[in-house]
C-alpha cells in the first residue's frame, strides 16, 4: 500500500490533527489534555484509514509511532507533550 499524502491531514489554524489507533494510551492522554485545554483535533486511526499507516512511517523513520501529530503550518510531531502542542500553534 501507498502512503497517504500529508497534504490532505494539514488541518486548519489553532488546530491538530492526530494519528492514532484505538488501543494507543499515549493518544488518549494527550486527546485528554487536548479537551480539558480547548484545542480542536481530528483523529486519524492508522489502523483503519488506508495509506495513513506508511505515512506515520514515513515521518518517523519507518516506526509506526502514535501519536503523531500535523500541525498547520504542515510539520509534525511525534507523541509530544500539552505543552509542547501549545507552543507549536502559538
């Protein structure tokens, strides 16, 4: 399988979006952190979205590592921290 294209995860401004799977518990603290501090995201299961799995690679060196995260300005992040997320959108 392709890898999906960054370009169409590259969310709007003020927000992330994150890749994720359903059993990640590094996702669903930082999805925890992210609610309680108002900053919008969309989740991207890499598990069930095709091509976003070899992208995530893509990103990390050929590591399947979530969370991963895009930010707008189209770079990303991998499982970083509330404060980290706050810093990168300004």
């Amino acid at each position: 399988m392709s890898a999906a294209d960054l370009n169409d995860f590259v969310p709007e401004q003020g927000a992330v979006t994150m890749f994720s799977t359903a059993w990640c518990g590094y996702c669903k603290r930082l999805k925890l952190m992210l609610d309680k501090t108002g900053i919008g995201y969309t989740v991207v299961d890499i598990e069930q979205t095709p091509g976003t799995e070899e992208l995530v690679k893509s990103v990390n060196g050929g590591n399947a590592v979530v969370p991963t995260l895009v930010f707008p300005d189209g770079t990303t992040a991998t499982n970083p921290s509330l404060r980290d997320v706050q810093a990168r959108l300004g």
